[in-house]
C-alpha cells in the first residue's frame, strides 16, 4: 500500500480547468463504461419489462392502497373530491370498474418516459401522466398541460422516491411511476447503515462493504469493442452502500445507456473528477448538488452494461468530459482501501 497518493500529484493539478460546465457538453455517458465486452442491457430491459408487465397486472386494490400512505401523498382519488381523474368513472364504489380503470392506467402508463415530459408540455402523454400521478397520491387536475402545480408534484414524487429531483418525467421516474401504481413503495433512504469513512488525504474508499477487484478484465486500460477500459471496477455485494470518495459538487446524475445509473462528482480542492456506474437504482444525490466526503450516494448494482454487480470507478484527471482524461485509478484505490 505504498503512497500513491493525490498530494503527490498536487502541483501540475493546479493549472487545469475548472470548469463548472462538464455537463454542459451533452455528455457522452453512453460512450463511456462498458464494463463487459458484450452487451446485456437489451436483453436485461426484455426481462425487466416482462417484470413490469406481470406487476402492472396486479389488482389495483393492493396497488393505490398501499402506494397512497406510502407516499405521503394526498387522499386518493376515491375520497371524490373535485378535480380529479375527470376521465375516470367518476364513482369507484364498484371493485370492476376501479380494476378496469387501474388496468387501463397501467396500461397506458407503460409509454411514460419514451419522451421527457417537463413544464409547458401538452397533450395526450401529459393526461397520462397526470392521471398517474393522482392515482399515487399526488393529486393534480387532469388538464393536459404540464403546468406549475404537475410540476411541484412531480418533484414531490421524486423527493419521496428518491429520485434526482428535476422536475421533468423521463425514464426514471416513469419507471417509479409506474412502481407505484403497482403498489411498490419508494426506496428506504437509508435502508442500510453505513459505516463510517475512513478518510486518507481527504479522500475515502468509495464503497463500504466487502469488495474485491475482480480480473484483468476490469482493470483500467483492459481491451474493450473499439475502446479500452476507462476505469476500474470494484465487485461487491448488489445493494452495497457507495459513498462520495471526497466532497465537492455533483456535476451529473442520472441514467444514460452502458453506464446505468451513474453520478459524476467535481472535487472542490483538488484536480480531479471522478464517476461512479452501474447504480442498483437512482443515485440518492442530483445534479447540482454538494456531496461530503463519505456521503451515501447510491449502492452498487449492475445497471447499464454490467455483469455481476459491482462500481465503475473511473477517475478523472481534469474536469469529466471537459478537458480532463481518464487515469488509472486503481493505485489511488488501493491507497484508500483501509
Ligand atoms: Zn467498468
């Protein structure tokens, strides 16, 4: 565990950029970590939307009923005042019609998220997502404009759900949407505790739990399709708490192809960068927000492009995707890694 340690990078880090506007550029989080040579993630998306399909079937009694408290939410719409569901069978004292609205819902809230909805949109899609949002407790006119008050409570619904809370529908929260019409409840913020950081030049292990490095094959630099390994993978448990490896400032978060869900984080006091992939879910912290050194960010998954869950770690000598480039983070790691 010798001393490769950031401080000794310290003096030509200081002339770099520091941009602020990495995400700026539009990305390309697509291009980026593939972590196995061939690609799962059409395969996994089949399987998951089987999943979802079987779980939207569920009777809607056990799906608006449990998601309702859950949420945190208003009454539900069967409390019948003005306003709501006005496509719906206004009465919903029969068990059938209640279904076969529910299952319509479901139904059509299947297309939620193949488009971002955000503020100022209309039509169709907008009813849908209205109709949704009412139906799990976030009570909103079903006008077809996506206005001031769809957009409050869609950050509602992303605040409980733990989602980056932006206030626009994509894939995401369509997904959770859709969850909680099933009856699913949101995610436990702190479902596990986590251990305390052991900091090392200000800097801490970005995963508390067991983990290992796996092979050659995860190693910085090993051979990929027409590219080569940008970071370093680290195998643990699915569902093992991540933690900021320092402070600073969340550039991106989100979902986007072989990364799965991800988040880039813009260190404060040194030259580096660093993004994490291949979530479990939605990382517990958004864009533009201030992370501390060993703050829960999300755990490990195998979102995206990923066999075996385990964190993409790749560290960034500059600013990500603005500037910076790629190192082998892995002595750094390994540094950290009490
Ligand atoms: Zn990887």
């Amino acid at each position: 565990m010798e001393a490769h340690t950031i401080s000794g990078k310290l003096t030509r880090s200081l002339k770099l950029p520091r941009s602020k506007a990495a995400h700026v550029l539009g990305v390309p989080v697509g291009t980026g970590p593939s972590c196995r040579p061939f690609p799962v993630m059409s395969a996994r998306n089949l399987i998951l939307a089987g999943i979802a399909a079987s779980a939207l079937a569920l009777p809607p009694a056990a799906g608006a009923a449990t998601a309702t408290p859950a949420a945190g939410g208003a009454a539900p719409s069967s409390a019948g005042t003005g306003g709501s569901s006005p496509t719906q069978a206004p009465t919903t004292t029969t068990t059938t019609s209640a279904s076969g609205s529910t299952t319509q819902l479901a139904r059509d809230a299947q297309a939620l998220g193949t488009t971002t909805l955000r503020a100022g949109a209309k039509g169709k899609q907008v009813r849908v997502l209205q109709r949704v949002l009412t139906a799990v407790g976030y009570r909103v006119r079903v006008t077809g404009f996506f206005g001031a008050l769809t957009r409050a409570q869609v950050r509602r619904f992303q605040r409980n759900w733990t989602l980056p809370i932006v206030g626009y529908v994509g894939p995401a929260t369509a997904r959770a949407l859709r969850d909680a019409l099933a009856g699913r409840t949101p995610p436990a913020r702190n479902a596990q505790p986590v251990p305390p950081a052991v900091s090392v030049d200000g800097w801490t292990f970005p995963i508390r739990g067991a983990h290992n490095y796996g092979g050659p094959d995860n190693r910085y630099g090993a051979p990929r399709d027409g590219h080569t390994h940008a970071g370093q993978d680290i195998f643990a448990n699915c569902g093992t708490p991540e933690v900021a490896a320092r402070g600073g400032k969340v550039i991106d978060a989100g979902y986007g192809g072989s990364a799965g869900y991800y988040i880039a984080v813009h260190t404060a006091d040194t030259q580096y960068d660093y993004f994490y992939a291949h979530l479990r879910s939605s990382p517990s912290v958004s864009a533009g927000q201030t992370v501390s050194t060993g703050q829960l960010v999300g755990y490990v998954g195998e979102t995206g492009d990923a066999v075996g869950c385990h964190l993409h770690f790749e560290l960034w000598d500059g600013a990500w995707w603005n500037g910076g480039h790629t190192i082998d983070p892995l002595p750094f790691l390994k540094a950290w890694d009490k």
